[in-house]
C-alpha cells in the first residue's frame, strides 16, 4: 500500500563510482529517490550496498558521478556537508550508541549542539520520540543497560531528534537476536507510514514487502535490478536477482 | 599425584634459592655497612633528623616544618601544578597527533621525538633556558612576585604558592616539569582516543556535529576515562621525575636534601629519609589510584 508520494526527487544519484585504492566498489550506479519514498536495496555480502548509503551523507565521498542530496550536490566543494547530514539521518548495524551519555543524552546532544535548540526543548522532543519508538521508561540508562532491540531502537530515535527529512538504515537488524528484530522493524514501519523518505539496506523482505515503493538489487558494485515490490518478488527480470531472493527466502 | 610431588619438589627447590638470595643480601649489606661504620670512621646522627622535618618554633611557640618538609610541600604544590599544565597540554597534544591536517601530526610527532631521544636533563635545561627564563623575564613575574611578598595580607597567595619570593623558581619548575611530562601525556591520551571506535565518529557526524563537537562531547569524554589509571601512574611518575628540577636551583626535597647533606655532612641520614618521604608519598598515591580502580570497576 504505497502511500502517494510526491514526485520531486530528494535524492539524485548520476552515474557513481567509487574506488577503495584500486577497488572498485561502486560502478556506474545510478538512482532516485523521491521525497516520500521508501528505498529498500538489498543484495550479497560485498556488493556495496553500505558504500552506497554512505556516500550519501558523505561518510564515504565517491570517486565520479554526480549526487545531489535535498538539493545540494556532494563533491569537494561541498561547504555545508554539515547542513546536510542535518537532514539526513542514518542507523547503522553496530547502533553506535554514545555508550558515556544516558540514552536521554544521547537524543539531545544532537539537536543541542547542532540545532542549537534549547535543553528543555530537546528534552521533551526526545522523550516524544522514546515514545515512538515505545520505550519512554529507559531514557535516564545508560545504552549498555539496554537489549539490542532497545538500543537500535534508541539510534532510531536519536536520529528522528533532528528531524531529518531522510533516514538511512544500514542493515539495522542483522546484529539483532532474533526475537528483537520484529520491535525494530514495526518502529521502521510506524515510521514509513508517517511519510518520512527512507533509504534501507535489509534483508527482512516481509519489512519490504510492507513498506518499498521501490526495491533495488546490487551485485559487485553494480545496481542490477531496480523495480516495485510486486514485480521484483513475483518476475524478476534477472536471473542472478532471483537466485538471491531465493536463497534468503528459502531460511 | 605425579603433579603433587613435582610441586613439593619446586617448593624444595624454590626454599633453597631463596636462602642463597638472602644470604647474599645480607652479606652485601654487612660489608656497606662494615664500610661506613669501620672505614669511613661514620657517626650515625639519626636523632638529629626529626628537627629537620619539623622543629619547635621559640618565637611563635609552635610546631613549624623545616627544611625537609618545607621541601617536600615545595614538591608537592610543583607536582599538582605541573600535572595539571601537562594534563592541558598532553590533551592538545594528543589529539594533534590524530587530525588529519599533515602539519600538526607532525609538530606534534617532532616534539615527542625530541624529547624521547634528549637526555631529560638535557631537556630540562633547554626548556629553563630557552622557555621559562623567557617567560617569567616577558611577563614580568620576577617584580610582581616581589611586590606581593612586600604585601602585609598574602597568606592566600603563600597557601598556593610559599614564598612568593621564591615564585619565579617555582613557576620554572612548573613550566619544566610540565613541559617534560605532556609529550608522555600527549601519548597516553593518544592512545586513549585511538581506542573509540570509528563508530563512534561516524556516528556524530552523520547527526550533523563538527570536528570540534565530536571530539569535544564524543570522543574525549571516552578516551579520557579510559586512560585514567595510565594517567594516575603518570602522576606518580612525574613526582619522582620532579627531583631533576632540583638542578635549575627549585627548592623542592631533593635540593634540600642537597643542601642539608651539604651542611651537615648527615649523608646517610638525609639522602635515606627523603628516599622515604618519596616513597612514602608516591606509595600511598598508588594504592590509593589502585583502590579508585577496583572500585570504579565494580560500580560498572
Ligand atoms: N574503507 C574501505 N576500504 C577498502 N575497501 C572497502 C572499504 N569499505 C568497503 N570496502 C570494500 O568495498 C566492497 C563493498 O563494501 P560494502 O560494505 O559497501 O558492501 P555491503 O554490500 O554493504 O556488504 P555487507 O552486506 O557485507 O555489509 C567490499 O568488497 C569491501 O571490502
Ligand atoms: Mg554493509
């Protein structure tokens, strides 16, 4: 149930390459993401999928191509980088909780330092995000006193506290127990229903099924398939695409 | 079985090493002491030495500290100062040794190698003569410190500092000694921030923070508290490593002892209290860091 999104590209994405030495792990990839749109890019260990959504808060600066982000262009001129990780949110793998600051602390710092909102605003702008993602009661432990489940959902949430207008998920449920990754991606789905724009590296395909507007498939660097849920699932036009979603679909 | 008696056996073996160990000490403390006492004809004076850490003040009718003491808070105050100035120092130093900026890793890579590979005594001077004799002449501090010791209410300035007469000695050390010991700071918190994970980093910036911001209320607030046991040992360290500014004439223990070996030829005595006045106080410190340690350790 694809909400309609509007068509004005937030993300555009020209013909990227990018080179680790002579390791090439981005080639010729091309694509757009519209405002309100859900991205999920899925594909084998090593294709560059996490190269990919780096390169788009510039964690990772590309080697060629063009990228303009909520219509800023990346490259080496780019000043404001700054500003535009603003508005670009990212929850990684490995939750890079702030492990010194309580999980309070570790939503406000952001908007504080950065947003320059005051402590009282950041405040109960954080414990309104704690109750989104449905643990309102942790927020003065530290993220070790935390399960996983919790604490990616705090990552969520800290990332929500600057009110990006993106949100980039690396494969935010593989370091999860099993029985923890359905509390992440209800909080993922919660959030794709609130229109935000959201580009996800996963392999949950059931969360895909529910939420993509558009799946993407990578393979070597390379983007191999690009199409909506119900073709890429049911026909995939490539025969490589289709062994992979057999093999993951198969556990 | 076979383990039981091959331990009984080292036990055995262990007991008779042990005497031979001691039996050695002891024969080599019997001939220094044979020495001293037969040769160089030595009269031990330890009764007099309890004057020298404190004495009885005709005048004020009180207890006051003598020399010894007087030195030993001379190196106490040198000490704190000079950790807290290389505490400064060592992080901007640290942190130089981690930017990505090529010039500053390597000012900061030629001052640590440069004080590696001097001699410290070498080092002490060059930084007496060229740093704080500048210093103190630039700024003046020579006069300043004079005028408060004409002052008639300056008891919180000589809490701090003693007498303010001799404050220009004490900022020399100061400045030295902390000179000396950042490069070593500068290392421990090196490494300390090489311990966070790039996570960490990635993290702040992808919320947007600059450099300063992440390294400001990410990165140093974790790698300082990990490095705080290396740093509590660095303390100690830098008490012992006070006594070489004794050379540019502070007046701290060990120039006292030089002194009060000097007039009144109480060699033994003098060099082998003020060995237990360090050891004593650099002792307790180290239990007292270890206790600090074990007990953080547990809280978590
Ligand atoms: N900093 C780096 N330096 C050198 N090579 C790198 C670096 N980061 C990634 N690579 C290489 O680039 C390729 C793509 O890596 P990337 O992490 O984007 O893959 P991925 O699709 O996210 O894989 P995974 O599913 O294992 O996370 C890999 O072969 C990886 O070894
Ligand atoms: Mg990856």
């Amino acid at each position: 149930m694809p909400v309609e999104s509007d068509s004005r590209p937030i993300i555009e994405i020209r013909n990227l390459d990018k080179f680790f030495g002579a390791f090439q792990a981005l080639a010729d990839v091309s694509l757009t993401v519209n405002a309100g749109e859900r991205v999920v890019i899925c594909g084998p260990s090593g294709s560059g999928k996490s190269t990919l959504i780096r390169c788009v808060n510039r964690l990772e600066e590309h080697s060629a191509g063009e990228l303009i982000v909520d219509g800023v262009e990346l490259n080496d001129e780019t000043t404001n980088i700054r500003a535009v990780r603003m508005e670009v949110g990212m929850v990684f793998q490995q939750f890079n909780l702030f492990p010194h600051l309580t999980v309070l602390e570790n939503l406000t710092v952001g908007p504080i330092r950065v947003r320059k909102i005051s402590r009282a605003d950041a405040e109960d702008r954080a414990r309104k995000f704690l109750e989104r993602v449905h643990i309102p009661e942790q927020a003065d432990k530290y993220p070790a006193q935390l399960s996983g489940g919790q604490q990616q959902r705090v990552a969520i949430a800290r990332s929500l506290c600057m009110e990006p207008r993106i949100m980039l998920f690396d494969e935010p449920t593989s370091a999860l127990d099993p029985e923890m990754i359905n509390e992440v991606l209800d909080v993922m789905v919660e959030l794709a229903g609130t229109g935000m724009t959201m580009v996800c590296v996963t392999h949950e395909m059931g969360f895909a099924r529910k939420v993509a507007d558009k799946m993407v498939f990578m393979e070597d660097g390379r983007i191999v398939e690009t199409a909506p849920p119900e073709q890429f699932f049911e026909n995939p036009s490539s025969r490589r695409c289709r062994m992979f979603l057999d093999q993951i679909l198969d556990h | 079985m076979s383990g039981a008696t091959r331990s009984r056996k080292l036990m055995k073996r262990l007991h008779w090493v042990d005497f031979l160990i001691m039996a050695v000490l002891a024969a080599f403390f019997l001939y220094v002491w044979l020495q001293i006492e037969g040769k160089l004809n030595y009269i031990w004076r330890w009764d007099q030495i309890p004057n020298y850490l404190f004495f009885y003040d005709e005048r004020t009718e009180r207890w006051t500290a003598n020399v010894l003491i007087q030195g030993l808070i001379t190196t106490i105050r040198i000490s704190i100062y000079a950790s807290i100035l290389a505490l400064i120092l060592g992080v901007i130093l640290g942190i130089a040794r981690t930017v990505t900026n090529l010039t500053v890793r390597m000012l900061a890579r030629t001052y640590l190698e440069f004080l590696r590979n001097i001699p410290p005594l070498v080092v002490i001077f060059i930084f007496y003569f060229f740093l704080s004799e500048q210093l103190i002449a630039a700024m003046n501090i020579e006069d300043w410190a004079y005028g408060v010791a004409r002052q008639e209410d300056n008891d919180v300035w000589e809490f701090f500092f003693g007498d303010m007469r001799r404050f220009p000695s004490l900022i020399s050390g100061v400045i030295v000694l902390a000179l000396f010991e950042s490069a070593f700071v500068g290392e421990i918190v090196r490494a300390g921030i090489e311990s966070i994970g790039r996570g960490q980093r990635e993290a702040s910036r992808s919320l947007g923070m600059s450099w300063l911001d992440e390294t400001r209320f990410v990165v140093m607030p974790q790698a300082l508290r990990k490095v705080l046991p290396p740093l509590a040992n660095q303390f100690i360290s830098l008490i012992k490593d006070s006594a070489i500014i004794s050379l540019i004439s502070v007046q701290d223990l060990t120039l006292k002892t030089v002194d009060l070996a000097n007039s009144t030829a109480m060699i033994f005595e003098a060099w082998l209290t003020t060995a237990a006045l360090y050891f004593t106080l650099c002792f307790s410190l180290s239990l007292f860091f270890r206790r600090l340690e074990a007990r953080g350790k547990s809280a978590h």
